[in-house]
C-alpha cells in the first residue's frame, strides 16, 4: 500500500499550490480532485471571465473608433465566437494531470480511493476506540 504525508482534496487555487509546496519541502503529497484540475477560477471563474471582458473591451473600443480617426464601418459580436475564446483560455487539458505528477511528484487519486483511505481511517480508529 503506498503511504502518503499529506492528502489534499480539491485541486483549485488553493489545493495545487498548497501540493506543490509541500511536496516541494520533501512530503509525499496525494491530491483528489472530483472534476477538472484547475478548480474554479481557471475553469468558469476568473480567467474564463477576463476572456468575455476582453472581446467587450474590444467591441467597444472598435465602436469607439472615430474618437481615435478610425473608420470601423460596423461592429457585431459572434457571440458562440467569444465562447469558444472563453473555452480555449480555460486550462482544463488532460497534460495539466501529468505536469502537476511530473514536476512535483504529486500523486492525483481518485474520489474512490479517498474514499478506501477514509473507511481504513475510521477502522482504524474504531480499533485504537476498542483497545
Ligand atoms: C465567476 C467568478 C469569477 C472570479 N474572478 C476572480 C478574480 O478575478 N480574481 C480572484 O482573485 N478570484 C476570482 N474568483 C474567485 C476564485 O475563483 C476563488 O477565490 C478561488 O478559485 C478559490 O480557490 P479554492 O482552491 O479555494 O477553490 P476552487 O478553485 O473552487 O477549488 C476547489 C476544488 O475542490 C474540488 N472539490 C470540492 N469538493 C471536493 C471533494 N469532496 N472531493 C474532491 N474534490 C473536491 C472542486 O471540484 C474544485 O476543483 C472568481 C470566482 C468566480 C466564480
């Protein structure tokens, strides 16, 4: 059975930083995360909606441009457009996995097995309860 120093649940802004320190400073790290690595901000929270502020940005910059002696007949947004933009600035690609594993020696396990690591935890203590 592979023994672990610490256990992380939740890859996000707080989790992979948090692994990366740690197994940094020598622990061996497991991190579980139920999703997509990243957590919110990288897939639905703060990069993705910089991404849609900055195509507003431009439109309205570009419908601005008289002010700058510009000549922009016309400006329409292509709205699925700026979505695809907003998916390919989120960093959920499977490589993001092998990195973390490559770079910090940070083991990625699966909801289940936290779940195992979790019922030998209360067995175990049922049985330091018993003695
Ligand atoms: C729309 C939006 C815009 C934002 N913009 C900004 C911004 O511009 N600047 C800024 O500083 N902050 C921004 N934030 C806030 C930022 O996203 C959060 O502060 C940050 O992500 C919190 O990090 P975290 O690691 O605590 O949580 P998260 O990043 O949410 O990570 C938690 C992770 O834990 C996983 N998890 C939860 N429970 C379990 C479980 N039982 N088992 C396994 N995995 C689990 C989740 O799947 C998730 O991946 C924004 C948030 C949103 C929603």
């Amino acid at each position: 059975m592979t023994h672990y120093d610490v256990l992380i649940i939740g890859g996000g802004q707080a989790g992979i930083p948090l692994a990366h320190a740690l197994a940094n400073g020598g622990k061996k790290v497991a991190l579980a995360e139920r999703k997509d690595l990243g957590g919110s901000c990288v897939n639905f929270g703060c990069t993705p909606t910089k991404a849609v502020i900055a195509s507003a940005r431009a439109a309205f910059q570009a419908r601005r441009g008289a002010v700058f002696g510009l000549r922009v007949p016309s400006v329409a947004v292509d709205f699925p457009a700026v979505i695809d933009l907003v998916h390919m600035t989120g960093r959920t690609h499977p490589e993001i996995n092998s990195e973390l594993n490559r770079k910090v020696g940070v083991k990625r396990i699966s909801i289940a097995t936290v779940r195992q690591l979790e019922r030998r935890l209360e067995l175990a203590r049922t049985m330091l309860r018993g003695r």
